[in-house]
C-alpha cells in the first residue's frame, strides 16, 4: 500500500513538472466528461430512472394499434369494462379521463388545475394510498354517487395550509360542491398527472362512446406482458368494443409498459443526442492518446535511466498509468462539477415535462457513468503508449536519449492516424449539426397558417352546467368579445374550441354528394371575427357573420385540405357535408352547405401537414357537440392588437367581470404556443450544435499539439531549409499544408458515414431534401478553416527558428 500511495506522489510529482501538458489534458477531459454527464443526466432521468411506483414494470397502458402503429392511445368505455370484468392478466384496471377544473373554497377566484375523473381502482393500480383520508368508495364510484375529492399534497398545501382538518371540508370544482374525502402523499405524481381527482361515475349509459379513456393496468405477479397480450390477442370480443362503425384493418387491442409509452415520443431523440455526445468523448479520447503519446515520446531519457537502474517494465507502464487515472480523477471531478453548473441553463432550452420520474439533476448513477468514462477515457487511451514505452528496447531508448530526437516513426505515425480519426469523427459531428440546423431553420419558416405578431389568446374552462347548451355558451362568447373589442388597442377578437396546434376535436365528415367517402377532419367551434383575428385568408366564398344564427340554413366554411380531399377537382363552394353518424349519434350533425375556403393551417404542429378542418359557426352547433367540447377543451379567445402591447390585465378583467367562478387556464402571446411546438426540435439541433462546435475546438487542440510536436521533431530540417535560402513563408506554408492533409484525409472518411447518418435522423429531419451536399460541403469547409487556424499558429513556432542557433546546437 506505502509502495502504491508513493507511486501515485510520483505521479503528481511528474504531472506538476509539465504543467502545460497537464493544464491541457485536464482541461480536454473535463469538457467531454461534462458533455456526457449533462446528457445523460437527462437521459437518466427519462428514459433509465424507474417510474416512483412499486414494480413499476408490471404497469401497462391500453391502446388501439394497427398495422404496428399507434391508432388511438384511448379506448372506449366498452373496452374498459370488457378488460375489467373478462381479463384474468390484470390485476387491477383502471380508466382515467381528465379535464381542466376551476378550484376554489367559498367566495374567492378559482384556480386552475389539472383534474382526472378516475375509476374506483385507480390508485390501486398504482398501488398508493392517501396519507390522510381514504380513496374513493363503490358507492362514490356510481353515478350520481355523492361528489368525493381527492387532492394532491400540493393542492391541500395552496387551497387549506397544511390544514389536516381539511377532511369533511367542501370545495367548489367547476361550481359544484365536493367533498375532501382523501390527501395523497407529497411526491405522489399519477399518470396522466393531475392535482385533483373526482369519482369517473362510469356506466355504460352515462360514458362518451369514443375513445376517450385512458385506461392503465397492473399485471398480475409473474405475469409476463407477452403472456397478458397473447390472452387479449386470443379473444374477439375486445374488437367488438372498438366504437368507429368503419374499423381499420388489423386492428388489435394491445398492452404497453406504461414508462415505454410514456418516453416514445422522445426516446429516439434522445438515443441519437446520447450518440452525438458519445462522439465527442470518442473525440476525447484520441486527444488525450495524442497528448500521452507526444508525452511518452518525449520522456526518452527519463525512461531508459530509469531502466538502467532497474525499473521493472511492470513499473514503468504503472507509472505511466497512475499518471493517466490521475489524470481521470481531476478532469473527471472538474468535469462533474461543469456539468452540475451547466445543467440548469442546458434544461432552460428543454420541452416541458421532460422527466416525469422526478427532477433532472445528479444522483448516483449519474457520478457513476461520469467516475467510469473518466477512468475508462484516461486509462484506455493511456494504456497503450504506456504498454509501448515500457517495452521498448534499452538500446534504443539510449540512443534516443543521447540524440536531439524526440520521437520515433511509430510515434508520428500514431499522432497523423489520431488527428485524421478526430477529423473524421468532428465531420459526423459537423454533418448531423448542419442537417438539424438547416431542418430547424426550414421549420421555423413554414408559415403556421395564421399571423401570430400582435396575437394574443386567453384560455378558460367551460365545464360548468351553466355552459352545456350551445345558446349558454354562444351568448357568452359574445359578451366576452364585446367586452374585450371595447379595448381602443384591440384591432379583432374571436372565439375558438380547439387552437391550432393544440389538441382538438376530430370528427368523420361525408360529403353529401360522395356517400362512399370520409374524412376525418378537425371541428373547429368559431365566432364570426375568427379569421380576421387570426390572419387566415379567405381563398373564396365568404366568412360567418352575425345572421348565421341558431335557426337559419346550417353552413360550414372548409379549409383546402378538405376541400382537395372531398371534392377533388370540383369546387367546395355549395356543396354540402355533414359529420357522420356514429358512436351513438353523439355527435350527430346537420348537413351543412359549404359557403366558403380558407387557407390550411397546420392544426397538428409545423412538420405535420395541414390535415382538413371545417369550421361551424358558433351558433349553430348542436347542444351535443357543445356540451362535449366544454368538457373536453378550453374555450380560446384570440384577440389581435394594432401595437406591440400586452392585453394580458385588460383580459384578466373583462374575464373576471364576466364570469369569477371560472377559472383562466393562461393568457399568452401566440407566438408562445408557436414557439412550444417547435421546443423538442431546439433542443436536439442546439445541443447537438453544441457539440459539434466542441468536436471542432478539441480536433484544433489536437492538430495544433501535432504540429508544434512535429516542429520540434523537424528543427534540424527547417533551420536547415531556412540557411540555405527558404523564405520563412514557406515553412508555413509546409505546416499548413501538412496539417489542412491531415485534416482532409480524415474528412474524406467521415464523409463515407453521411448516408448512414442521414438514415439514423430522418424522424428528426424536416424538408432536408437535396441539402446534403451542401452540408457536408460546409462542414468539410469549416472544419479546413479551423484546421488551417490551428496549422497558422503552430507554423509561427517553426517561422521563428534561427538557422544559425539550430546549426550551431547540432
């Protein structure tokens, strides 16, 4: 132990002697190991932290697939109570449906939450139970059962202080009393997530009869998900309960590991961010091989007097790797301690609800992958020109030591190779940065449909009994728009059920004039100003006005995707289309004659295109249609106005004024909806940016070390090319050329992967067609630039030799 504890002294002795080397070394090690800790401490978080419920692996969520691809991640009541009562896998199953709710006690303005009406079993599935209190009762669970709460431990803290005689206390949801029966415990976070929870009162008579019902399931113990999924696939009677009359081929009901369903959205993005970043510690490593090589390469002398006193090799090639672990352990802490610092500014460019297992941040694992790369990076790297030194001939580690040679072959061949795989490596790094910059850049040009500067919207829950009817909920759309227009700086306002790019309500339209045709299309709930407010264009026809009213002729304007897709080559324009009559005619319609075509707008997000969307004026809606809509989206009210001023406290009022009892969800520019929607692609094309410019910074460390190693190497040769007559231009000139060489080999070999790596980015590229050329035409430029920087820098090294010196010291 004494023999190792002075070995190691040695070691830090040696590494204080060249301080430069070790300053660079520590450096290059603590920014890869940074970059990979920040990644995945997000990646841990998501994708590798278990979900905070016991066995977490025995969680499922029901879909609806077919043809392997996601059909519905809901199902229907029907489907629920099959699972229920005829499924023996499960052990417990449970439907959730959520909404948005106004909270309040008493008098006072209520608070928006997040609400789930659950089924009795629900918090059994995920094997919880209130810390104060108790859970819903069968009794509770039936319809028109007593209103039971149950609230999270953070809604009990806002709404009663901490208060534990909040139990047996009534508080307002939506207008209507319920009663506190339950408080969760502090941490508990459900899913889908929500504040507060309210008996789902399900019957087959009282359900929605779409899919409309997340249902989540615990399996039984030793139940496997396969052997749960063979027994469903094994029965027809679940297909039966599928509620479109028109059911898709190969439809299957399946079952998900719920965190696999949770993170599929993200987990390719983030498996392709963890690669790039991998990239950069591969890049990592060869700087630091590099850097050991040109060391051991230079420690000639002190190498063969240490074997001439008889040093084992054994000793040498530990002595070379206790420097590196050394090495590993200060640019490993300095890296941790860079990604902690980093980490809080990284997760300002990432999406909401990232991480649902908890906070990013680091815990152990985190320390454990940052402690294992630092170790594995300095001790692979620093094995092999340890193992190298130590084994080589006395003789020549003599004649070496007694020569002006710093370096053999080998060693400068070694060097070259790791300079060309750095460059190799920086130009995938380059290219995936380029192809996700130009795609983030065609996205953000897309035009959304709509004029988003000087647009506001305001976001409030209708979900009142007051509002079920259509002539409720019209009449006080209008009063909020008169109300608000009454503001001199508001140009426009309107009403919308469903904002683009949010999610709305989708219904199966058929043309009246094409009975063997459907489409699915988004049902958007206007007011008459909705265009003008919006900035869609009217292509033909005209828009709504005051006398599309309750109980004049039912009229629908389209848009163009419904319009190509429905009439084809005819025009739209007086034709007539109505919803189709399915799931108990819940969302029965009139047949509408179209009076009007708007431009598309891209409902779904800015990378999906416009799907066909009709547009009902507000007042003729079916009570039916409206009652759904309220309980299901928040009503939008969009105002434009003429300044860059902010409406936000103007919109508060009228809001307050008009109704207190219901609660605002949000009052935000719209540019902010625009800009959340495109929040997932800004964050892999910044960070993966990030690290191409990391991967550009390490290989000009690297060439540079190089070269000026090179240089030394050479002084012989340029001090005598320069006495017998070479300008001081041209040796530049022979640096430059030797290391752009160099770098352009290596280029030529990343470039071979751009095929490969286009595939593996193709889910996260938009319109990138034809751009891969003149990507990997800027990246190779680029990274010649920076080669040619660092080759200048090192060449004024070699410019500044003196002939006369280097001659006379030889």
């Amino acid at each position: 132990m004494m023999v190792l504890f002075r070995e190691i002294t040695q070691a830090m002795r040696a590494l204080r002697r060249a301080k430069g080397f070790a300053f660079v070394a520590v450096s290059i090690l603590a920014m890869g190991i940074a970059a990979n800790t920040v990644v995945f401490s997000i990646i841990n978080a998501v994708l590798l932290r278990p979900l905070p419920y016991s066995n977490p692996e025995r969680l499922t969520v029901v879909n609806w697939h077919a043809s392997h691809e996601l059909l519905s991640p809901d199902v229907s009541a029907a489907t629920f109570f099959a699972l229920r009562e005829r499924a023996r896998s499960p052990e417990s199953v449970a439907a959730t449906s959520c909404l948005h709710a106004g909270v309040n006690q008493n008098a006072g303005a209520p608070q928006y939450v997040r609400a789930c009406r659950v089924s009795i079993d629900f918090f059994r599935v995920f094997d919880v139970r209130p810390t104060i209190g108790r859970s819903f009762s069968v009794e509770e669970e039936q319809p028109g059962g007593v209103h039971a709460a149950v609230l999270s431990h953070a809604l009990w803290e806002r709404q009663f202080g901490k208060d534990p005689l909040a139990l047996g206390r009534k508080i307002n949801v939506d207008g209507d009393p319920y009663i506190v029966v339950g408080i969760m415990p502090a941490g508990f976070h459900s899913y889908p997530a929500a504040d507060l929870w309210l008996p789902l009162q399900l019957s087959p008579a009282t359900a929605d009869p779409g899919n409309e019902y997340r249902v989540i399931a615990r399996l039984r113990e030793g139940v496997t998900q396969q052997a749960a999924q063979q027994e469903l696939d094994s029965s027809e009677e679940y297909l039966r309960t599928y509620p479109l009359l028109s059911r898709p081929a190969q439809v299957r009901l399946t079952l998900n590991q719920l965190q696999a369903f949770m993170v599929g959205e993200i987990r390719s993005g983030l498996t392709l961010l963890f690669g790039a970043v991998l990239f950069v510690l591969l890049i990592t490593c060869t700087n630091l091989a590099l850097l050991l090589t040109v060391r051991s390469a230079g420690r000639a002398r002190e190498t063969a007097i240490r074997l001439a006193l008889g040093a084992s090799r054994g000793q040498l090639a530990r002595m070379f790797l206790l420097e590196s672990l050394v090495i590993a352990l200060v640019g490993g802490t300095l890296g941790v301690i860079l990604a902690k610092e980093s980490l809080p500014f990284v997760l300002l460019l990432a999406p909401k609800g990232l991480a649902f297992t908890g906070p990013i941040g680091m815990d152990l694992r985190v320390l454990m992958f940052a402690a294992l790369a630092s170790v594995f990076t300095a001790f692979a790297f620093g094995l092999a020109p340890a193992l190298r030194r130590s084994r080589t001939n006395l003789t020549e580690l003599l004649r070496q030591a007694t020569s002006n040679a710093t370096g053999s072959t080998e060693h400068v061949r070694l060097g070259r190779l790791l300079v060309a795989a750095q460059a190799a490596l920086a130009i995938v790094l380059l290219t995936g940065s380029g192809l996700l910059l130009r795609s983030f850049s065609q996205l953000q040009s897309v035009p959304p449909g709509f004029n988003a500067k000087h647009l506001w919207v305001a976001q409030l829950w209708l979900a009142a009994n007051r509002y079920k009817s259509t002539s409720a909920s019209a009449q006080f759309a209008d009063e909020l728009c008169e109300k608000i227009r009454g503001n001199p700086d508001i140009e426009s306002v309107a009403t919308v059920t469903g904002l683009p790019l949010e999610r709305g309500l989708n219904l199966v339209l058929q043309p009246q004039d094409a009975p063997e045709k459907t489409v699915y299309a988004e049902y958007r709930i206007i007011s008459p100003e909705y265009f003008r407010a919006m900035g869609i264009p009217l292509l033909a026809g005209r828009p709504f006005s005051s006398s599309d009213a309750r109980h004049t002729a039912p009229v629908a304007i389209v848009n163009q995707a419904l319009a190509k897709q429905s009439w084809l080559k005819d025009s739209a324009l007086e034709k007539y289309v109505e919803v189709k009559s399915t799931m108990n005619g819940l969302f029965a319609d009139a047949p509408r004659r179209v009076i009007g075509i708007v431009a598309d707008v891209h409902e779904y997000g800015l990378s999906t295109p416009a799907p066909p969307t009709i547009f009902v004026p507000i007042y003729q809606v079916p009570d039916n249609i409206t009652g759904f809509a309220n309980r299901t989206f928040l009503l939008s009210l969009v105002a434009r106005t003429a300044h860059d001023t902010s409406p936000a406290d103007h919109f508060r009022a009228v809001l307050n004024a008009a109704d207190p009892e219901l609660p605002v969800a949000s009052v935000r520019p719209l540019s902010d909806v625009v800009a959340t929607s495109l929040a997932r692609n800004r964050f892999y094309t910044s960070l993966i940016a990030a690290f191409g410019m990391l991967a550009l910074l390490l290989t000009a460390v690297g060439l540079y070390g190089l070269l000026s190693w090179q240089i030394v190497l050479r002084r012989r040769e340029i001090g005598v090319r320069m006495a017998v007559g070479a300008p001081r231009y041209e040796v530049v000139f022979m640096v430059v050329k030797q290391g752009l060489g160099l770098v352009l080999a290596g280029a030529m070999a990343g470039i071979l992967a751009a095929p490969l790596e286009k595939r593996a980015l193709a889910t996260m590229l938009y319109n990138v067609r034809g751009a891969m050329s003149v990507v990997l035409i800027s990246a190779v430029a680029v990274l010649a630039a920076v080669a040619v920087l660092a080759s200048v820098f090192s060449s004024v090294r070699a410019a500044s030799i003196d002939p006369a010196v280097t001659l006379s010291a030889e």
